[in-house]
C-alpha cells in the first residue's frame, strides 16, 4: 500500500497524481479540482484525501514500481510539486535446488547444484552445507551466477552435504529443501564384529561384517578353503567339526566394482617359550613369550589363578605377548600360564612346570655346611656314593635317569660327626624348565 502524504493542512485548489515510467511514458493517476477524476485503471485500488492530497495505492503489483509525481495548487500562492518512488517487493516463494548430475564418483566428478526461485524481487543467496554457510569460494568450492550456483569440483566422500539454498530479499526469507549428495566411494574401512568369544561345536556363530561404501557394499562370506558359505552383512551358521575357524568377508561396491576384504582367523599354533631354559634364582631374568597365529590376538598373563601384576621385576611388552621376570625366584614357578583370544576363539597356554629341570641342559647342585674345620663333602645318588666331592655336584646334560634323590654327606674330620641331607630333583621333558639352585 502506498500513501504520500503532503502533510499540509490547506485544501488544495488542485491536485494531480502521476505515474512515469521508465521510458518516459507518464501515465495520469488522478486529478481533482472541481470534481476528482481517477483513471479507470485506478479506480478500484486507490483512495484519494482531498484535503491533504495523499493517495493511497493497494493491491500492489511489480508493476507499480516507478516514480510517482505530485503537483498541487493551493489557492494562493506558488504551486506544490513532489515525488516518490516506489520499490515493489515481492515475497520468495518456491525456492528450489538442482544438480546437474547425481551420478557422482569420488575424486573424479564435479557437480553444479543451481538455486531456482518462482517469485521473489531483489534477491540474495545463500548456501548452506549443513549447518555452516558456505563463505569463501575455493578452489574446490565455488559460489557464481550472482550466488544462484554452488559448484564443487572433484566431489569428496565428505561432501554429502545436506546442502541448502536461503534466499532471502528485504521483506522475505526462504529456504530450499536439502539437497544431500552421494559420492560413489569405499569400500574402506571393513571390519567383523563376532557376538560370542568362544565358539563351542553345535553353537549358532552370528558374524556380522561392516564395511563404508556408497552404494552400500554387497556381502560375501567364505570359509578357510575359499568356498561360499553366506551372503549379506550379516551371517550365521552353526559351528561345526568340520569349521577351520578362518571366515573371511568380501565386500563389493556394485558400482565401482573395488573389493576389499577382512579375514577374521581363531587362534591356533600358540607357542609359550622362554629365551632360556636354565635360571638361576635371585640372579637370572627370563622372557616368556607367548605367540599364536590368527586375528587381533589379544594376551594375558596368569599367575595361579590371577592375573600377573606389572612392577619393578615384572614387565610386560610387545603388544602384551612378552613377560620378563628381572629376577627370578622360586615363587614365580606360578603355574604362569598364557591365555591368547580373539574374537572367535580363546586358548590358554600353561607355562612349564619350572619346577622341574630341563631334559639335556646342565645342572650344578651345591652344598654347603656350617662346620668348624670346614666339613669335607661328599655326594650320593639314590644311597650310591659318587665321586664327587666338594661343595658342587655339576650333572652334564642332564636325561630322566638322573631324576632322583641327591644327598649331600658333611664330614667333620676333627668331631667325626656325619650329616647329610637328601633332595628330590625331577630332571622333566618340558619344553622349557626352569632350574632354581638349591642349597642344602
Ligand atoms: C513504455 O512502456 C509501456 C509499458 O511497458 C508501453 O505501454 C509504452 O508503449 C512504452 N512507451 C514508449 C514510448 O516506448
Ligand atoms: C471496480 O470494481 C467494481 C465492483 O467490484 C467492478 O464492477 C468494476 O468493473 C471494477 N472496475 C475496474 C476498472 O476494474
Ligand atoms: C555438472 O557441472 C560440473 C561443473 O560445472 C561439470 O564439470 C560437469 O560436467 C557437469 N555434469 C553434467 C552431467 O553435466
Ligand atoms: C581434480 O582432479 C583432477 C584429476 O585428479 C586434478 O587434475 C585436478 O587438479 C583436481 N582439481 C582440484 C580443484 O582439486
Ligand atoms: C561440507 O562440510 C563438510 C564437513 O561438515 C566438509 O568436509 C566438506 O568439505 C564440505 N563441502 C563443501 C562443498 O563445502
Ligand atoms: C537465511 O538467511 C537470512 C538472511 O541472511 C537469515 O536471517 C536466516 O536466518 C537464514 N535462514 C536459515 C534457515 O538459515
Ligand atoms: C634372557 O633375557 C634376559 C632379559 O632380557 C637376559 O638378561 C638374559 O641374558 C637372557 N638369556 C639368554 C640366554 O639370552
Ligand atoms: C632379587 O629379589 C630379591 C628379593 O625379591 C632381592 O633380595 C635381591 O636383591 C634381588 N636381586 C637383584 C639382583 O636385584
Ligand atoms: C606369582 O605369585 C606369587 C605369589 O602367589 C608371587 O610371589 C610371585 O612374585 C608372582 N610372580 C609373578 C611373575 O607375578
Ligand atoms: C582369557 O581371556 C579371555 C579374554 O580376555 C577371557 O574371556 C577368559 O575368561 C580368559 N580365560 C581365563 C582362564 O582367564
Ligand atoms: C643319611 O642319614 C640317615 C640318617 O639320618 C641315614 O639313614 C642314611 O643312610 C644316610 N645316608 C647316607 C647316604 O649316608
Ligand atoms: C681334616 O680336614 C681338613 C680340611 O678338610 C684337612 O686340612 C685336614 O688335614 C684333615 N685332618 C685329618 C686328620 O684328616
């Protein structure tokens, strides 16, 4: 609605309204002297107040825009010109976003995504990429046509948007609905999820394998021979005999036809070992190491019944498959024990019994006596006297027959007394044993 009001309380002789249009074209709103003639084009829509001389405009279209003159003539006196001009503001409506293509491959296409309105005067644009406006052009992203295209070149898997288009003029806002894009990509990043630990014969194994992909990754599933066994993201069968415990998942992006892979494997060839097989007490330090092959294996060390502690004689290394002992005592015989898991599949792996002595390692067994002269020492083998004397009986590669009882006969020559003292060594076949000198 326009109103021009030439606030002066004279009643005018005359007044006369115009319209002039850009090319000069003026075209007479209304004139009023005696009577008041309106153009008939104006009649319905305009108001006239003969005493200030305004005039009121309604129903206002785009093409009311221009300039609007007044000339009045009071009864005396010099006349009285004016003007306006008048802006028609239009409301957005219809505010819409376009791309030029939705087939988009990651790195290697482009897109124009244009802004399209139905209505609206004196507009501004804004793009949107979620919820942070789109500012500064880049290389990669490039505002243009006066803000009505967004173009964003070698599109991104990042680039999904949701993007929008706010337009907005003096009396509007409007804004589009999102527009999300779906870059072709992946697949990347694929992983099986197992829901149990263990897998026991005759349980269900539900396997379920994830991967990032655009179109969403078609599924193969396979066992440790190569050989289909399933399809789908998710998979389940009942664990069998007959199961090698490796399940590997494909995953195929149907339109770039890429493939990538995740195994997963249960544990097997878990092997506990020691750098050495021989240990002194108080002196030596030993390194366990527990290996296994199969997926992620994850280790954890038990001593008896619970878990090792982490000290200053006591560390644990490389990814949890290492356990050193700085200083070994007859105490840390545990049983330490091994336990290896992944997802699919747990073992646990008993240290050697490290009281028992190595089959073919050498063994020094020694004696000593309070006695006054120093007691001679003598030894025995299961109630047979050896040759040996002195206070170390040292065995050379050591075998089962050498198990048995050990004594240690002290001889005081001035009183004549005897003592002797008998040890049980059980020389094993263990793997890697553990020998702790004793005194006797
Ligand atoms: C000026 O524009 C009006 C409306 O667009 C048209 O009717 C008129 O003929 C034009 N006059 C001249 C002189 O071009
Ligand atoms: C003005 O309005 C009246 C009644 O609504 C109508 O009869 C007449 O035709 C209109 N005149 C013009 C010029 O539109
Ligand atoms: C879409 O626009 C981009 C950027 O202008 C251009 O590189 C690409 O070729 C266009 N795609 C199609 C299908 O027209
Ligand atoms: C888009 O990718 C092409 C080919 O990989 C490369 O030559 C070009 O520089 C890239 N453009 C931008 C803006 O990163
Ligand atoms: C859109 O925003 C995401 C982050 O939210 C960004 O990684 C991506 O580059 C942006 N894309 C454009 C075209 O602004
Ligand atoms: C659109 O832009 C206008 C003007 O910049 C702003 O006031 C309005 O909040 C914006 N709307 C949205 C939804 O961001
Ligand atoms: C075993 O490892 C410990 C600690 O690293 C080391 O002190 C010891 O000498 C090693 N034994 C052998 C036989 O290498
Ligand atoms: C080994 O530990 C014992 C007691 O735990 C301690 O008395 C001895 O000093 C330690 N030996 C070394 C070499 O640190
Ligand atoms: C094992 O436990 C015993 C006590 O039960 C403790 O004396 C010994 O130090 C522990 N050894 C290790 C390696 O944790
Ligand atoms: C072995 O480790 C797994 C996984 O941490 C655990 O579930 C299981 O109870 C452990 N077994 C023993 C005997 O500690
Ligand atoms: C050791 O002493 C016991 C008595 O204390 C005796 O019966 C045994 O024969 C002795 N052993 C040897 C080898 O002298
Ligand atoms: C007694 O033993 C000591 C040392 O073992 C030796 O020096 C000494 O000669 C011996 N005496 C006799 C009487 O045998």
């Amino acid at each position: 609605m326009l109103k021009v009001d030439q606030s002066s309380p004279l009643v005018m002789a005359s007044v006369a309204w115009t319209f002039n249009l850009a090319n000069g074209t003026v075209i007479p709103i209304l004139t009023s002297a005696v009577e008041t003639i309106t153009a008939p084009e104006y009649i319905n829509r305009t108001k006239f107040d003969s005493i200030t001389g305004s005039l009121e405009l309604s129903s206002l279209t785009l093409d009311d825009t221009g300039l609007y003159e007044v000339m009045m003539i009071p009864p005396w006196g010099h006349p009285l010109p004016g003007e306006c001009n008048l802006q028609v503001q239009v409301r957005v409506s219809g505010v819409t976003v376009t791309p030029n293509t939705t087939e988009l491959l990651e790195f290697s296409s482009s897109v124009r995504i244009s802004c399209h309105v139905s209505t609206g005067t004196s507009l501004s644009y804004l793009w949107m990429n979620g919820s942070s406006e789109i500012t500064v052009s880049s290389d990669r992203v490039q505002v243009g046509d006066g803000g009505t295209s967004l173009t964003i070149l070698n599109v991104t898997r990042y680039d999904r948007g949701p993007y929008t288009c706010n337009v907005s003029n003096l009396i509007s806002t409007q804004e589009s609905a999102p527009l999300t894009l779906h870059p072709i990509y992946g697949p990347v990043s694929i992983q099986i999820y197992v829901q149990v630990d263990q897998v026991q014969i005759g349980q269900v194994l539900h396997l379920s394998c994830r991967a990032e992909s655009t179109p969403p990754a078609d599924f193969t599933w396979m066992n440790g021979m190569n050989e289909e066994i399933g399809s789908g993201a998710d998979f389940q069968k009942t664990a069998t005999l007959l199961d090698s415990g490796e399940y590997t998942c494909l995953a195929v992006n149907s339109i770039t036809k890429l493939e990538l892979r995740a195994v997963q494997k249960a544990i097997s060839n878990v092997e506990l070992k020691t750098n050495d097989t021989v240990f002194v007490e108080f002196r030596d330090s030993a390194v366990f190491t527990c290996s296994a092959k199969g997926s992620s294996p994850s280790f954890l060390w038990m001593n008896g019944s619970s878990m090792v502690t982490v000290g200053n004689w006591v560390q644990i290394g490389a990814g949890g498959s290492t356990l050193t002992i700085l200083n070994m005592t007859r105490y840390d015989q545990g049983p330490l024990t091994c336990n290896v898991s992944n997802s699919v599949s747990n073992f646990i792996l008993p240290s050697p019994n490290i009281s028992d002595f190595l089959l073919g390692s050498d063994l020094n067994v020694s004696c000593s006596a309070q006695s006054n002269p120093h007691a001679q020492l003598k030894w025995a083998f299961q109630g047979d006297r050896l040759t040996t004397t002195g206070p170390e009986l040292k065995l050379h590669s050591v075998s089962e027959k050498d198990s048995g009882l050990y004594s240690c006969l002290a001889y005081n020559n001035v009183t004549q007394l005897y003592s002797n003292i008998t040890k049980s060594i059980n020389i094993g076949r263990n793997l890697c044993n553990l020998c702790i000198c004793i005194s006797i």
